[in-house]
C-alpha cells in the first residue's frame, strides 16, 4: 500500500472569520465554533479532501483503499490544520500568536479564511456588518506571517553575516539552513534572492527593508495563500468578495459560505439530502421540518448562484492551482489496472506537476524508489523514462529492480 504523506494545508484568519466553521464543514471534525475571539486554542487537525471530477473511477469500477470514490467522483484526503486566530502582533507572542504560527511550518499552502462581510474587525469582535475592509485583513495577516518569519532569521543573524561575509559560504545554503525548518526549499530561497536584488549583496548590508522584502517573497513562493472570501450568503459579504478581487487581481480569491457547506454536510449525514461536498446541488431525500426546509431553500439559491459553497473549491485550489499538484494512480498489473491482490486503482497519489516518474516511485516506498528501472504509462503502454514529469490521471505502474 502507498505510504505517502498527506498534502498538508493550513487554514488561517483572525479570529471570528469562520475559520473553525470552514474547518469543520471540511472535515466534519466537531471543533468550538463561537462568535468569540480564541475559540480555538490548541490547532484542530482533521482529514479533508479534494475533488477530482472526470477522474479514472468514473469510467473504471474501482477498489479504492487511500481515498473514495463517490458516483463515479474521486474525492483524495488531505490534512487541514486549523489555527488559532491570528491578531495584530500575534508574530511578537500577542495572542500566542507565535505559538499558533509555529504550527504552519510545514504547511506549504494555507487558505486563508477571510471576513468578507466586514462584520469583524481587526481584533475579531462583532461590529456592524460592513464596517470593516476586509482587504486589510489579507496584509495585516501576511504581515504577521512574514514577521514571524523574519523574527526566526533576526535571530542569530550575526552568525548568518559571518559565515556568508567571512566564512565565504553560499548566501543561499546559508538561508536554507536557517529556514529549513520552516519547509523552504532552497530554489525557493534563491528565486527570492535574486528577485528581492540580495543575491549579490552582502547580509550586513541589507538593512530592514532589505530583509522583508526577502521575506516576503520567500514566503509568497513556499506558502502560497488562498483566500477564501467568507460570509457570502449575506450582502456584505457579495460586496467584500467584490472589493478582494479587485484589490488582488493576481491572487486567488474563492467565494465561500462555511455555514452553508457545514449545514449541506450534516443535513446529508443524517440522510436527510443527497449531497457530495463541492455539488452544485442537493436532493431532498428524508423529512424536513418547516425550519429545515427554509434553511436550505435559501442555501440552494446560494448554490445557483455561486456554483458551490466554495469550502471544496477553496482546498481544490489550493492543492491544484497554488501548489499545482497531479494526482496520479499507481498499479501493479497495467493489465488490470490493479495491486497484486486484483483491486482496481487501490491508490491515489497528490504529487506536485514536476514529479518524475522515479519521484513517484519515492514516494510510493523508499527502496522502490532505489530499485527504479523505468515505469509504463498503463492506458497506453508507453515506457516512461524515470526523468519524464508525470500528468494528472496518469495510470502508472513502476518497475524496479
């Protein structure tokens, strides 16, 4: 059986944004859900999933054992953390900010979670409903990530100056090993450097400025965000996804009713509508109360107008657009499409776009990965060379040693 990691994605904001409601819609995971700043101390972990449409498993009648298959749509686990709220100076311990940041060092995506109805401010209380801009919400947040970041390389830095200026070492592996820990590569670190116009210049002279700005990019390449644009069921809410787009044409912004998705999940748990997380509909199937039916009624407008409620589409993003990730099935008998034990598809791997044809071997074992030869693409029975990047849906089966 393939023993790869899950694809870890952080869900962040400031208090009250509907971070815990999105992270419990996700998972179905009971966490405290309460309009009060710090619901959430320690970070909830929970299993969520993407959605692959047009997958393998809606033409083949599979026998999936690492993710599931619902009428013919793959739906592939990935761990969700959920964070405490963030709020100003959480980087400097406020909050026990740097406690909670600490937790998303090895996240290489986060979705944040944004207010986009205005009705939070900064500190996460209650206020009128569009009173506060949620754009500022997206800089105050990756301000404190980047200083946090920046707080982790301030120390010690004296020693960063002399191993670069004195010892004559790489900027670059220098940095790395400094910020290894928080899961930054090093193409990652150098891509920052040269775009932030450090790779040349010594560290002692790079000054504050110089050193976010650093920062910053290395964060935006090795924790990409995505911002969910919350509280669309309400009309502060259409206005503030409105504004967020505009303020970030470049960024991905994902309208999103956390209530919305957390509601169609449990109305289906108890068997009261057929649903599949990421639907553009539901169908009622049990008995509702009068209270029941208005609720999702009104919830079933929202999804004619919307598409979805955006929970799904949120971590679909982010695994397939932000971190570009392929999902690939790997078999043992092209043939059969199957393991040695005759079950069809058993395995999904999320792997990123520029994973090769022996990086799946890696990552399905370690010592496959040593005894690699070549792999077979099992539809059309092309070999593939082990420095080939594989494709999403790629049917692979490896052959080793």
């Amino acid at each position: 059986m393939v023993t790869q990691a899950r694809v870890q994605i952080g869900v962040v904001g400031k208090p009250n944004a509907g971070k815990s409601t999105f992270f419990a819609a996700a998972t179905l995971k009971d966490v405290k859900i309460s309009p009060t700043p710090f619901t959430t101390i320690d970070p909830n972990i929970g299993i969520g999933y993407v959605r692959i449409d047009g997958c393998p498993c809606s033409e083949i009648k599979c026998s999936p054992r690492t993710y599931a298959v619902v009428d013919g749509v793959c739906f592939a686990p990935v761990e969700l953390i959920d964070v405490a709220g963030l709020v100003p100076g959480a980087w400097q311990g406020r909050g026990l900010g740097n406690q909670f940041l600490d937790h998303l060092r090895r996240a290489p995506v986060l979705i944040h979670v944004v207010d986009a109805s205005g009705s939070t401010d900064e500190e996460g209380r209650l206020v009128k409903p569009g009173s506060h801009d949620p754009v500022s919400d997206v800089y105050f947040l990756e301000r404190e990530v980047d200083m946090w970041m920046a707080s982790i390389l301030r120390k010690d830095w004296d020693r960063v100056v002399r191993q670069v200026e004195f010892s004559k070492r790489d900027t670059a592996e220098v940095l790395l090993e400094k910020l290894a820990g928080l899961g930054i590569g090093r193409a990652q670190i150098e891509r920052a450097l040269q775009e932030a116009d450090l790779s040349k210049k010594p560290p002692s002279r790079w000054g504050e400025e110089g050193l976010l700005k650093f920062v910053g990019l290395a964060r935006a390449y090795s924790k990409p965000i995505v911002i969910a644009a919350n509280k669309i069921d309400i009309p502060e809410g259409e206005e503030g996804y409105r504004r967020l787009k505009e303020a970030f044409p470049d960024r991905i912004v994902v309208p999103t009713s956390a209530e919305a998705e957390l509601a169609l999940r449990r109305a289906a748990a108890r068997g009261l509508i057929r649903y599949k997380p990421g639907d553009r509909s539901f169908e009622v199937v049990g008995q509702l109360t009068p209270q029941q039916k208005a609720v999702l009624d009104k919830i079933a407008t929202l999804l004619e107008k919307w598409g979805s409620t955006g929970v799904t589409k949120a971590i679909n993003t982010a695994v397939f657009d932000a971190l570009k990730y392929v999902a690939v099935y790997p078999v043992e008998d092209e043939k059969k499409l199957s393991d040695k034990s005759g079950n069809v598809l058993p395995d999904l791997l999320l792997v990123p776009h520029t994973y090769t044809a022996r990086d799946v071997a890696y990552a399905i074992h370690t010592e496959l990965g040593e005894r690699f030869v070549s792999a077979v693409d099992a539809r059309s029975g092309r070999r593939l060379a082990a420095d080939e990047p594989v494709s999403n849906g790629l049917i692979i089966k490896i052959l080793a040693r």
